[in-house]
C-alpha cells in the first residue's frame, strides 16, 4: 500500500513539473529591431548606438520571459487608460463588470507581433527636463529627448525601461486622464499601463543583473 501512495505522489509530482514547464515554455518569442536618429540640435555619448543595441536584446529577452508574462498577468488597471485613437493597432479588451483592463490582455497587446520594429527620433528639448520622451498610439516612433542620455547608471537599462514605456503607448494606452492624481505620472505605477510596464522591465533587468544573468 504504501509502494502504491509512493508511486502516486510521485507520478502527481511528475505532473506538476511538467505543467510548470509548458507554463514557463509557452512564453512569446519577440524580437525588437531599434533604430535611432538625432535632430541636428540633439548630442548623444560616443557609443550611443552600441547602448541602443544592448538596450534592444534586453528588451528583447525580458518581452520573451516567462518572469514578465507572469507579472504582466497579475496586473489590472483602468479600462479608461485605453488610447482614444480611432486606429485598429490594439484590440480594446477590459472586464464590463468591473471596468478594469486585465493584465493579460496588455500582454497579449504588447506581443501581438512577434517582430518589433522602431524608431528612436532624438530630440533637444531646451531647458524642459518634466519627461524623458512621448509616442503615440499606432505609431512606431518614439520621441526622446537627450538630457538623460548619459553613459552612467546602466544607461541601456534605462533606455529598455523607457522604450518599454512608450511602446506601450504605441500599444494603445495612454496615461489615465480619469484617475485620481495620486495614480497619475508614475506615483503608482500599478495603476498606469505604460508606467506599469516600464516598472516590470525595470525590475527584471534589476534582478537580473543582480543575479549576473545580464
């Protein structure tokens, strides 16, 4: 009898590794592809395009994984932070009972292809230093501005952090005009799609590098 219970649990224990495994495997496979230009009043470090490379196989790596699927998949913001453009880039997917956007369904938005393709147009922005760049929906260029564009503090992390940012608002969302101001610009980023996003990039690549991985 007690063979058999041996037998059982570790056949149960069999079953449970392998349900983890097609879990972990069943991630995405993205690839982004970033290219850059610099307004003639912008300046950028010696190896900016180097850094651009690095930041794009990271984000390359952190869309693919199994750590950013399952934390993307425990979010849920605001079905109002959805972009109001009239452009069929994204699939509008949010709960009617609740009105909240499951994490899910921007993952699903943020891997629709598998294949990503941008353009990083780097601009001077004066003495205005409120934000690091803008995007909009359906449009795969991303403005950003040259100020934080220094090569100190891991700068291709930051910039994988920031591109993950404004592609989710070429993905659809926008920052919620209709939440209360404690949930805006970043202050709870669990509330905010684009700053959600960003957050989760920035926190694997931390981990990551933490752990020697990258």
């Amino acid at each position: 009898m007690m063979k058999k219970l041996g037998w059982l649990l570790l056949i149960i224990l069999v079953l449970i590794a392998i349900n983890i495994f097609a879990k972990r495997a069943s991630v995405a496979n993205i690839h982004f592809k970033i290219s850059f230009t610099v307004d003639e009043k912008a300046t950028v470090p010696s190896q900016f395009a180097d850094t651009l490379k690095k930041a794009q196989q990271l984000l390359s790596r952190v869309f693919s994984s199994s750590e950013f699927k399952e934390a993307m998949y425990q979010q849920s913001y605001n079905d109002s932070a959805y972009s109001k453009s009239k452009k069929k880039c994204f699939d509008v997917v949010f709960d009617q009972s609740t009105g909240r956007i499951p994490g899910k369904a921007v993952y699903d938005n943020l891997i629709a292809d598998s294949n990503i393709n941008l353009l990083v147009n780097i601009k001077n922005n004066g003495t205005k230093k409120g934000t690091m760049g803008s995007s909009n929906a359906c449009n795969y260029t991303i403005t950003t501005y040259d100020y934080w564009l220094v090569e100190k503090g891991e700068l291709a992390q930051r910039l994988a952090r920031h591109i993950a940012h404004e592609f989710t608002h070429i993905r659809g969302y926008r920052h919620d005009n209709k939440v209360e101001k404690t949930y805006k610009w970043g202050h709870q980023p669990k509330e905010d799609p684009a700053y959600g996003v960003g957050n989760i990039v920035g926190e694997i690549l931390k981990d990551w590098s933490k752990k020697s991985k990258i």
